[in-house]
C-alpha cells in the first residue's frame, strides 16, 4: 500500500496524573496508519489530556506512546493539532496564520491549502472579519499545510452550528481520504463519531472501556438503522447503561421515564 | 448620504462644541471688566503674548528644551522600563531577581525625590532628565510585564505546537499579544512624562515653560502664566494623539 502518510500510534499504559487525581489509568490502545479514530467520553474524562500527551504537549508520568516504532519524546514533531477554540492570531492575515511555523518559500503552499478550505479571497482578512466556522477552516489549513502523518482534533467543531458542523465534517473528511494521515478527533457528539470515524474509543475511567468498529460504507448516510443503532449504543455506553432494555435508550425518553416515577 | 455627511461633520465639531462656547465667554466677561485682567486675562491679551514671545524667540527656545527634556527623560525611562519589563516577564530567573525591588521601588512617589534629586544632581539638566525617565519607567514597566505575563496561555502552546521556539515565538506570538498592554502604558506614561516635567521646571529650571511661567509670576504677567499652562494643555493633548495614532496602526487587526 503506498501509505506515504499516516502513521502507526500505539500507546501502553499510559498515566497521567494532575494533583494526585489520575486521569489516565493505565491506557492501552493501538491506532492504526490511515485511520480514522474518535474518542468520546463524559466531560472531564481526559480525552484532551490524550490528545495533548500524543501531541507531545505534556509529559506522562508513565507508559509510553510509540509512533511507528519509535518512542515519542518531547513535541510530536509529524502532528498537528486543531483545538476547540481556533487559536489563531489575531494580529496575523489569514494567509500569515496559514504560515505559521512554514519556511517563507513555501508561502503558495499555504495559499493551496486555503483553497482547499474554500477561504482563499479572505487570505488578507484578519481574523476578527471571520465567522467561527470560518476561522475553524483557516485552523484546518494550517493544520493540513504541514502535510502531516497525524492530524489531531480536539473537539473542533464543538461551537459550530449544526449545519456548518456538517460541512466541517464532510470537509475534514474528504481531506483525509484524499490526504489518508491518520486522525483522532475528540468529540462529545456521538453522531459526529459515528458519522465521520472507522472507530470510536470511549474513555472512562482512565481507561478505554468500548473500542467500537464502525463498519458502514462511506458516505454514510445518517438516515441508515444500522447508524442509529451505532448512535444509540455509544451514547448508552457513556451513560454507563446496560443493553438490557430497561430503560429506553434515548435520552430524552430517559429523562421522561424518570419525570413519571417522580410524578407518580 | 447627503444626511450622513451632515451627521459626520457634527460628529466632527460636537466635542469642540464646549471648549468653542468657553471662549467666547470667557472673552465676553474679560472684555466687561467683570473679571479683572489681575486675576484672568483675556483670550486676546493671551494671544498677543504668545505673538510678541514667538516674535522674540523666546517661546521657541523655553518649548524646545521642555520637548527636549522630555522626549530624553521619556526615551531613558521607556526603554528601561521596557526592557525590564520583557525580560521579568519572559524569564523566571529575572523576574526572582528584579521584580520584588522594582515593586518596591515603584511605590516611592518620584515626586518626593525632587529634594534628593536637586542634591544629587543641581538644578541642572540631568535632574530633570532623571525625574522624567523615573516617572516613565514605572508604568511602562508594568504593563510590558502584565501585559507578557497575561498573553493567552493557549496561543503560546498553540505556537510551540506548530514548532515556534525562542526569538520566532516571541516576535510572532508573545510581542504581539502583549502589544496592546504595552502601548496603554506608554500612553500613561507620556501623561506622567508632562506633569514631572512641569512640576520639576517650575521648582528648579532656568529654562523651560514651566520656568517661563514662575518667571512670570514674579513680574504678574498673567498672560504668559495662562499661555504656559495652554501650552502644557497643548502638548499633552499632541502626545496623546500621537499616541493614539500609533494605537490605531499597531492594533489594527483589533477593529
Ligand atoms: N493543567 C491541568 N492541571 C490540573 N488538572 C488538569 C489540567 N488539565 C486537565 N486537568 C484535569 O484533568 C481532567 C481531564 O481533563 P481533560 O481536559 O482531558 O478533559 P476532557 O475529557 O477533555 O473534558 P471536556 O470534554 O470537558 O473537554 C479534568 O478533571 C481536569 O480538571
Ligand atoms: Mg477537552
């Protein structure tokens, strides 16, 4: 296979410990080349914790990250990340944001990957000009013009509205097909996971609790049972719920459930 | 559009709206005699110092040394206050080291050091000097300092991620995110820059407005006692200015 990008990440026992508390408890997992990986989880779990100790943000206080063979020390050097927030300049152009960290002969480079996003007649703009989903493309751009092996998204699309969160993730999508890095995308939107990955992890614990294949044909459709049934499942395994059906495994008719036993 | 023509150039004249009907009444009891020229001369009276001290040459020679000293004390003082400021804030070592004293330091009113000052250095240049560049270096220091201390954690880590370190980081990322912080101290620091100047010409100077002024207190020339004082008003409101169009062309991007 001529899988010139992407890249191998296995991860063993990792541990991350902020004041005392243990966030990550002895991970273990293994991302393939190429894939397409997201991790979901309850709020506070540490699924930025991962993502930044893969980047090489943060040291572990044990276990170790292998990226194709070889032990990662200090910064991820074949990453990139896209966070939550954008975190552009707001005192560089588009274009000079897109530039960031890139050798000045490679400037048409960056032009390229702003296309790539549809936002090339912003390049002059400052961010400020830009609506959120807009400033979420330029990260991307940044992101993709490195050429990365690993793209690391942190809940990107997490303050988009739902139409533009759709484009996104047609838009990241087909960016890596066409580029095949491998992606690990946190997210607390288990459609989203379902949508856009071939598996879903679920972190709790400090530990990986569901390790989900996603197998549907790309482009998937939403309206699919057999997508719905992925959803459900993801969700009620955060939720920390059985398969067995006791409850009815929506949340709002949960909450409806639970309203009635207190009405009555 | 023709109306939002109209609008602007109200816009325009509103804040001069006050200062405009001020002088003409001050003008108006001047010229009744209802205040006496002993206590407050007419603009007109005003007007004809400032005239006979430009045509004598004496105006120019007590503005330009008061710009001088200013503009000295306020490069000394800012460029200390600047570089002490990046290096606390940008270095753990030096901000151990320097920032308690600074601190300090910065809480003795410069003011008070006037008798010490005149001591130490006559009632020459450098006293002068070293009271502005005192004053100014205070408020440029601490907001270089905040100003670096408060850049957004996240965009710094967002920096090193994307592989910038040493110099690049700093001139892409931390120079920049601290720009704003900065440019509000200068901007403090050009007002403090005028009232030491002024209060340090008026007690000890041989040339200067402030020196113009006291001069001409012991002969009652009112008029030239209230052309001082609009001069200072003047410059201040020119550095000020000046101060704001730099704002205006660094922080652009923040519009
Ligand atoms: N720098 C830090 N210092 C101390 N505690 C931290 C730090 N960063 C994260 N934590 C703690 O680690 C835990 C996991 O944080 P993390 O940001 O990884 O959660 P998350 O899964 O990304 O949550 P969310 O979905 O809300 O973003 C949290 O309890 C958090 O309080
Ligand atoms: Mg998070």
């Amino acid at each position: 296979m001529e899988n010139r990008n992407g890249i191998n990440i296995q991860i063993n026992k990792l541990e991350k410990v902020y004041d005392n508390r243990n966030v990550l408890n002895g991970l273990d997992v293994e991302i393939k080349k190429g894939e397409f990986v997201s991790v979901v989880g309850k709020s506070g779990c540490g699924k930025s914790t991962l993502l930044r100790l893969v980047a090489g943000l943060e040291d572990a206080e044990g276990g170790s990250i292998i990226l194709d063979g070889e032990k990662l020390e200090g910064l991820n050097k074949k990453a990139r990340i896209m966070f939550q927030d954008g975190r552009l300049l707001p005192w560089k152009r588009i274009i000079d944001n897109v530039c960031i960290g890139l050798s000045t002969e490679k400037r048409n480079k960056a032009l390229e990957a702003l296309a790539q996003v549809g936002l090339e007649e912003r390049k002059d703009d400052y961010p400020s000009k830009l609506s959120g989903g807009q400033k979420q493309r330029v990260a991307l751009a940044r992101a993709l013009v490195h050429n990365p092996d690993l793209l690391l998204l942190d809940e990107p699309l997490g303050a988009l509205d739902a139409l533009t969160r759709l484009e996104m993730q047609e838009l990241i999508e087909s960016l890596w097909r066409q580029k095949k890095f491998t992606a690990v995308l946190v997210t607390h939107d288990a459609e989203e996971a379902v949508a856009i990955s071939d598996r879903v992890l679920l972190i709790d614990q400090g530990k990986i609790s569901l390790d989900q294949t996603i197998s549907l044909p790309r482009p998937r459709k939403r309206t699919n049972p057999a997508f719905a049934l992925y959803v459900d499942d993801i969700l009620s395994q955060i939720m920390n719920r059985n398969e067995d059906k006791e409850y009815p495994v929506l949340l709002p008719e949960l909450s409806l459930s639970l309203l009635d036993s207190v009405n009555n | 559009m023709n109306k939002s023509i109209i609008k602007k150039s109200f816009q325009r004249f509103l804040p001069w709206f006050i200062p405009c009907i001020f002088l003409i009444c001050w003008q108006i009891v001047s010229s009744l005699g209802i205040i006496s020229e002993r206590i407050l001369p007419a603009p007109t009276e005003i007007i004809q110092a400032a005239i006979q001290l430009i045509s004598n040459g004496e105006l120019y020679e007590h503005m330009s040394i008061s710009l001088v000293r200013a503009f000295i004390g306020f490069v000394i003082g800012g460029v200390i206050g600047f570089v002490l400021g990046l290096l606390n804030g940008v270095f753990r070592f030096s901000e151990l080291l320097f920032d308690t004293s600074v601190q300090m330091l910065r809480n003795i009113p410069h003011l008070a050091l006037i008798p010490l000052v005149i001591l130490w250095f006559g009632i020459g240049e450098t006293s002068k000097i070293f009271l502005v560049a005192l004053g100014v270096l205070f408020p440029v220091y601490i907001n270089t300092y905040h100003g670096i201390k408060s850049v957004d954690k996240g965009l710094i880590e967002m920096g090193k991620s994307y592989g910038l370190k040493g110099y690049k980081l700093f001139f892409h990322v931390i120079l920049p995110g601290a720009l704003s912080s900065i440019l509000v101290g200068i901007r403090f620091s050009l007002g403090v820059m005028w009232l030491t100047l002024i209060v340090a010409e008026t007690i000890s100077a041989q040339s200067g407005i402030g020196y113009m002024a006291m001069n001409a207190r012991e002969f009652m020339q009112m008029d030239i006692i209230v052309l001082s004082i609009l001069i200072y008003a003047l410059f201040g409101k020119l550095s000020d200015v000046i101060a704001r169009y730099f704002e205006g062309r660094l922080l652009k991007w923040n519009a």
